[in-house]
C-alpha cells in the first residue's frame, strides 16, 4: 500500500476534501490523525479523530504530544482546513478579515511550527498545504481568503528551503483546487458553479476524492523528488 505504516495528521478532516483523503489514506495504509472543529466518526479502525480547532495553538500542542506518545512519529502533515467569509473590500468586516486569515494563514503556521520539530528530527516528512486558484489568480468577494491562499503559497516555499537546509528529506507542496463539489461551494450560487464547470477545461466542477488523490500521491514516497511546488487540481480553469 501506498502509505504503509505513515503517521498522516489531516485538518478539516471532518468535511469535504479532508474526509475524502481520511479515508483514502487509511485505505493506503496510513494511520490517520482526523482533526477538524466539529465532532465526527469513521468506519476505518486507522482513522483516529481529534477535535481540535487549528486556531488554537493550546490544543495543537496537547494533540501532536498525544500523537507522538500514542504513535512514535508524524510522517505527513495535510493543512487542509480552510473557510471562507466572502463580500466585497467595501462590505469585508474586520471580524472576517480576521476570522479566515486566523484559520487559513495562522491556522497553517500553527499546524506546522508544532509539527516540523518531530519532522526535523526524523530528517523527513511531507507537508501538504492547501491553497486555491484563488491565491494565484484572485477572485472577486474574496480578498481575505485570496491573501490566505496566496500567503499559504509563500510559506510553502519558504518551509520548502527551510526544512530541507541541513539536508533533511522534507518536502513542502502546495496543492491548488479549482472549484470542488464540497459543503463549501455549496455556499456560492449556482450561477457562479455553472460558469467555473464551463469555464473548465474539463467542463465539469471537481470531487473531493480527484483532490484527496493527490495529497496522497505528495503524502507518498512516490513524490520524493518534488519540493516547493504548488499544483493545480482545477479541470483545466486555468491554462
Ligand atoms: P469543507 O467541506 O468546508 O471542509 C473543511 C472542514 O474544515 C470543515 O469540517 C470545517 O468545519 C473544518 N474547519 C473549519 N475551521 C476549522 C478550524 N479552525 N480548525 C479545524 N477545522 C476547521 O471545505 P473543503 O471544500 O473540503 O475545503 C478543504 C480545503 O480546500 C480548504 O482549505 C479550502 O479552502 C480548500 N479549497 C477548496 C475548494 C473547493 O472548491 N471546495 C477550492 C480551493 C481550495 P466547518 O464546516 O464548521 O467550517
């Protein structure tokens, strides 16, 4: 199996995207390490959750100590959890400004800052972070989420020279999704949707799963050469 015997901490698991890679890294082999804000369950014996809020740096910590006692390791980390607070710069309160840069930009920082320390002394690991087409190419109403998902790209180069300075096998990917069918779009009208599916190449919006694919391929060792790289999984929107 692809994961066999990793140690993969996931957040937003509980949801979309990051429910999809649970169970398709267990399936894989991994033992899964489930975070996300609201309580949930799994089928799979090697999905174990943790509630944990990724703003909160407290938690964080109690959460990777108990990972590392129960498990000895942490070999991939997914910064998956994100949210969005759409309105236009004019109508964006402060509170929401604050709010997705907390989770999707701090949130990402705190995940790691807690983790790498574990990675660096194994000399190895993957982090995967996820940004959007958004952080590349902006998008109207998103100013907030747009400066995570672009700041998450800047991290991920920077953790990318960072980790791997004194030769440690740590490998920093980005993952960019375009328009993905998740309790998360089910927010944008559906005018929008309809205009993102044609606009894709593929002319369809994506799955959960056809993201979960390839954090699973950055998860695995089959991606030992790949550092720094941010990769659309978008159907073709962007060419
Ligand atoms: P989703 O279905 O809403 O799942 C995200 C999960 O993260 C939810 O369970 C959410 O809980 C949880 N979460 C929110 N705040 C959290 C926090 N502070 N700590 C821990 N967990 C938290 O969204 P998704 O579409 O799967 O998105 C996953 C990632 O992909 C996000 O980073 C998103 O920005 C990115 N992305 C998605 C798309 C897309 O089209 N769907 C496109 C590009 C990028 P709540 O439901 O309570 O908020």
């Amino acid at each position: 199996m692809r994961l066999d015997g990793k140690v993969c901490i996931i957040t937003g698991a509980g949801s979309g995207i990051g429910r999809a890679a649970a169970e398709l890294f267990a399936k894989e082999g991994a033992i899964v390490i489930a975070c996300d804000v609201n309580e949930t369950s799994y089928e799979n014996p090697n999905i174990h959750f943790y509630k944990l809020d990724v703003t909160d740096r407290n938690r964080i910590a109690e959460v990777v100590k108990d990972v590392v006692e129960k498990f000895g390791k942490i070999d991939v980390l997914v910064n998956n959890a994100g949210i969005t607070r759409d309105a236009l710069i004019q109508n964006m309160t402060e509170e929401d400004w604050d709010k997705v840069i907390n989770v999707n930009l701090k949130g990402v920082f705190n995940m790691t800052q807690a983790v790498v320390p574990y990675m660096l002394e194994a000399g190895k690991g993957s982090i995967i972070n996820t940004s959007s087409v958004v952080g590349v190419y902006g998008n109207i109403g998103q100013t907030n989420y747009a400066a995570t998902k672009a700041g998450v790209i800047g991290m991920t180069k920077t953790w990318a020279k960072e980790f791997a300075r004194k030769g440690a096998q740590i490998r920093v990917n980005a993952v960019a999704p375009g328009f993905i069918k998740t309790p998360m779009t089910e927010k944008v009208p559906e005018k929008i949707l309809t205009m993102m599916a044609e606009k894709a190449a593929l002319k369809r919006l994506g799955e959960p799963i056809e993201v979960a694919y390839v954090y699973l391929f950055l998860a695995s060792d089959e991606s030992s050469y790949i550092t720094g790289q941010v990769i659309g999984v978008d159907g073709g929107l962007i060419l």
